[in-house]
C-alpha cells in the first residue's frame, strides 16, 4: 500500500480529538506510514495501531521505546508525548511529566498576546483567576447534574452540602483581594469536597496525603495528573508558556498547568477516585474510567473554551466577565 504522511490525514482539532493513549512494556514505532506500538507475546510480536490523527497525547510508561520515525509523524500531527512513570503518574523522584511538544512556527499567537495583555496588570490578573474559579464551578454542576452513574453513587450538585459549599464559595470567590485568597478558597472548597466524597462512599477516616499509599490518595493522585497532561496540551496549542499562571504563583514555571486543570478536577477526578477506591478497582481501571470521562463531558474542549475565552476576553475590553 502506498505510505501515509500525517499531513495527507484530516486535522481535527485538539479540543476535539477522542484518544488519549497510556503505554507500558512496548516498543512504538512507523510501520507503513502508521505509527504503531509492538508488543512480545509468548509466540509472536503483536502490532497495534495507534490513530495519530485523533490523539491528544501519548503517554510512555515502564518499558518503552519510541523510534525517531515514529517521533517526527506523531509531531506532524501535532501529538504531545510525555514519559511518565508506571501507572501513568510520575516516579517518585520524578515530579514533573517530561514533555516532548511538536514544534511548529504556525501555532496561534493571539492567545499568548491576549494572555500578555491583561497578565501583567495585577488586578486584571486576580480577575482571570476569578474566572476560572467560577468556571470551575459552572463545570462541576455540569457533570454532576448529567452524569448518571455518580448520581448513583450519591455526587448530586443539589445536594444541601454541595449548594451551601458552592454558594459560600462563590461568595468568597467574588469577594478575594489578591490570588492568595483565592487559593485558601479553593482549599476550603476542596476539604469540604474530599468530606463529602468520603461520606457518600464510605471511606473511613480519610486524609488527603500525596505520599499516602492508600488507594483513594493514589487515585487523586494519577487522576490529578491526567488532568494535567490535559491542560499541558490545551496550552501547548494556543501556545501559552506554563509559566504564566494567574493563581498558582509566579515562581513556579508549570503553574499555570495547575491553574488549567482545576477546571475539570473536582467534577471528574475527586468523585471517581473515591468510588474507585470503594470499589477496590485496579489502577487501569480507574484510568480508563477517568479517560472515559474526560470525554463523555468534553474536558479538554471545556479547557479550550475556557482559556481562549478568557485570553481574548480583555482584548474586548472585558476581562472581568462571566465564564462560558
């Protein structure tokens, strides 16, 4: 067959691209014009395909390899690749997701203009923080008042407890004077979460710990950063450095990765985490419930939205407006 170059495949858009792909244990390489990753059975080495055109990103885990050939189609077709450790989250002495973004001089600059044009104005800064806490919000009625099965599971947006945590919330929110209010909101907002979620599942005792090695803080913990491989990428396209966060703090160069991500966390990952954990679910399960929804509720598109909304909201001279 004739070989396929990723600019003869159709572009579709980041914001609407279906797979994201964990791998372990393979060797990904092109084959035939496809990128495809090769694993070893017992009697013979299996090929599957990996469909570079409707990926996101690709994540490589414990006992991977990647062929330069491979890396220069997945970049044509504007895949961001990370090595990870196992499980799909970072090693313990590896912090951070290492990162490899196709590079492109034809990637948008009015995103980054947008974002300059009100980032160094420190008020309009506190408001663009403002606005991803309420969108936030706004996201996290969205999935719960749709999503079946965690009604099933007790995670109703009109529960008493949710209705007076968001409404005190959205007070506090509108009334912070700098970003360090917003962050101690959002940590109130977020015990009373991880309360709730405790409740309705019932889970005994539980502390949010990042090195806990109980099962419901390792999944916050692999969830969390699947949302930020999310938000890695929805930045990456606009083309907005990391370091340009509007809550997290000016010293940290990944912060707004975690600005971004908050948007979908609460809604998606810290509900499935809990019921996961009561479960007793494995860690692939629990990442391709994560993954499942992340896109039957539109994360990443809902991270698009959002931060295009909002860089070039103060170009129309109205930063302070309400989110999507």
């Amino acid at each position: 067959m004739d070989e396929l170059s990723p600019s003869d495949l159709k572009s579709i858009l980041h914001s609407k691209r279906a797979n994201i792909f964990y791998l372990e244990y393979c060797r990904v390489m092109q084959k035939d014009g496809r990128v495809l990753y090769l694993t070893e059975a017992d009697k013979e080495n299996l090929y599957f395909n990996i469909p570079i055109a409707n990926t996101t990103v690709l994540l490589l885990g414990n006992g991977t390899s990647v062929t330069q050939a491979a890396m220069r189609m997945l970049a044509k077709a504007g895949v961001l690749v990370g090595f990870v450790g196992g499980g799909g989250t970072p090693l313990y002495m590896g912090n951070e997701v290492e990162w490899f973004t196709p590079q492109s001089e034809y990637r948008p600059t009015e995103y980054l203009q947008g974002w300059l044009s009100f980032w160094f104005d420190d008020d309009k800064r506190l408001a663009a923080g403002k606005m991803i806490q309420h969108a936030r919000i706004e996201y996290l009625h969205r999935v719960w008042s749709k999503d079946r099965e965690l009604k099933l599971e007790g995670f109703s947006n009109s529960d008493d407890t949710i209705v007076s945590a968001l409404d005190v919330f959205q007070e506090r929110t509108d009334g912070a004077k700098k970003p360090a209010d917003l962050l101690l909101t959002e940590a109130q907002l977020t015990k009373t979460l991880y309360k709730f979620a405790a409740n309705v599942t019932q889970t005994d005792n539980f502390k949010r710990q990042h090195q806990s090695t109980d099962r419901a803080n390792d999944f916050l913990n692999h969830g969390n950063y699947l949302a930020y491989g999310l938000a890695a990428c929805c930045l990456w396209v606009l083309g907005i450095p990391h370091g340009f966060a509007v809550m997290h703090g000016k010293t940290r160069r990944g912060a707004l990765v975690f600005d971004v991500a908050d948007l979908i966390k609460d809604a998606i990952v810290l509900p499935w985490a809990f019921v996961c954990a009561k479960e007793n679910a494995t860690e692939q399960e629990f990442r391709q419930q994560i993954l499942q929804s992340f896109t039957q509720h539109k994360s990443l598109e809902y991270m698009f939205d959002t931060v295009k909304h909002l860089a070039l909201a103060d170009a129309n001279g109205n930063v302070e407006c309400e989110p999507l």
